[in-house]
C-alpha cells in the first residue's frame, strides 16, 4: 500500500503547473515506541491538560491556543482563525530562484519528501519541470506550508521522480565559528597523520553500505505481569514416537540425512547559505 500523502497541490514553473503529492522520505516504521502504563493495574494512562491556578482538568471544547503579549496576557487565537490565514505555499509550490545543490551546506538540510505527479494529467508538465532542471543540472527554491508552518524548501531531479528538502532558516542555525574559533590549532606529526591517512583509505566504503543494518536487534525481554494478572497455561510437549524394533536378523541402520542443499540469502557538499 502506498504510503498516505504528506502534502497535496501545485508545482508552478513560471506557466507550467501541475498537481503534485508529498511522500514522507524517511520511514518510522522500524522506530520502537513504548506505552505508559500504570505499574500496578498494567493499564495504559492517558495525558491531560491541567488548569495552572486551579489544578482540575481542561474538557477538550474549552482547550484554545494562545500567544503571551504580556506577563500573564494572552491573545486567544482560535482553530478557524489559524485555517483562514491562506497564503500562496499552503497549497503553490512556486519555483522562483534557482541554485546548484552543492551551493548549499548541509547544515541548512532538514527532511526529505518524494515528489510524485498526482494524477495521469499532470504527469507531462511534472516530467517537463523535472527534465529542465536536470538539463541545467539547478535545483529550485520555494516555500511551502508543512504542518501549519511554512518553510523554505529545495526542489530537485531525483530518478523518474522528484525530491523536496525542506530547508532550516539562517537564524535557526548556529554558526560554527561560536565554537569552532576556540578549538586549538596543534602542530601536527607527519608520520601520525600518514598513518590515519592510510586508515581512512584501508576502511574507505560506499555510503550505501552504511546504511544497511548489520545485525537484527535482540527483542526485548517480556515485561513483568501486574499482579492478579491471568497468567498463559504451559503448552504440553508433543510426544515423541517409539522407535520401530530393528527386523530379526538385520541390523539396525541409521536414517541418511536430507540431501537438499540449503539456501543461502543474498545479503552532496553544499556551500552557500539558505537566508530567509
């Protein structure tokens, strides 16, 4: 099944458009997440929110965002308002500027999307879009809305396809030379720097390789049963057949082994600042 859409709308290169869908990347699903529970029933817990002055619990129609103007004051923004605030990259993907992947560092990259046409229709103007840019061998710059926040983004060629990474601004990144600048600069050994030069070259591997996991991850030992907790019946052994006495007269052989033969299973440096 294919993965549900992260986002739906319109890629805009100057008068093409076309409809276009979002794919998470990166998937979760081998993440492990745990559940809390209460120690003694074994129950799960749920959270709720909690009225700071009062202590009693918040019912979920009366919950409502808020943004501090003061020390104590609060401007109430409701859910309709938030939705009603439509600009262009809520549902445009509008490609302005365009840049080489390399000009852009790769602290400024965050997550990654598929970019697929939505329907039969658009497929052409999207192979279209996707066939000049890597004509040029340029990727685009847009912003988009993900998840009520808008963001800058990165539009490139990938495969028959297309990839978005969304961006970080200038502002939210750290530069280095906050911590870089006081790191010392030692005079270094040659014959120690020939030998970790020779290291490097020796375990040199593709980055393909690294990304494959090496070993299936134990499962995790059973957790403990809350008390009065029902406890499973021991499953009985099978029995096991008697062996057939040996034919008088004949001695007893050995059964051969199975002669079947088991199967085997086969087992971008980017530079330029993204400025809001």
């Amino acid at each position: 099944m294919a993965p549900r859409p992260a986002w739906k709308g319109y890629l805009k290169l100057s008068l093409v458009t076309c409809a276009i869908e979002l794919s998470n990347a990166v998937t979760e699903s081998e993440k492990i997440s745990f559940h809390i529970l209460n120690r003694k029933t074994g129950h799960k817990v749920r959270r709720q929110y909690i009225d700071a002055e009062h202590g009693k619990p918040v019912p979920e129609k009366d919950e409502v965002k808020g943004y501090e103007v003061d020390k104590g004051k609060f401007l109430l923004i409701e859910e309709e308002e938030i939705e009603g605030v439509q600009i262009e990259s809520s549902h445009t993907l509008n490609l302005e500027t365009f840049v080489s992947k390399d000009d852009i560092e790769p602290i400024y990259l965050d997550s990654p999307y598929y970019v697929t046409p939505a329907d039969e229709v658009s497929a052409e103007a999207f192979a279209v879009i996707r066939e000049a840019l890597a004509e040029k061998r340029m990727a685009g710059l847009a912003r988009i809305v993900l998840w009520r926040r808008e963001r800058p983004v990165i539009v490139e060629p990938y495969e028959n396809g297309m990839l978005l990474t969304t961006l970080h601004y200038d502002k939210t990144v750290r530069q280095p030379d906050e911590l870089f600048d006081e790191i010392p600069v030692p005079k270094l050994d040659a014959k120690m720097l020939a030998m970790a030069a020779e290291v490097v070259e020796a375990k040199k591997t593709s980055s393909k390789s690294t990304s494959k996991p090496k070993a299936k991850a134990k499962a995790p030992s059973a957790a403990k049963q809350p008390p009065n907790a029902p406890t499973a019946a021991k499953p009985k052994a099978p029995i096991a057949a008697k062996p057939k006495a040996p034919t008088a007269g004949k001695p007893a052989t050995a059964s051969k082994p199975s002669s079947a033969a088991t199967k085997t299973p086969s087992a971008a440096k980017p530079k330029a600042n993204a400025r809001s």
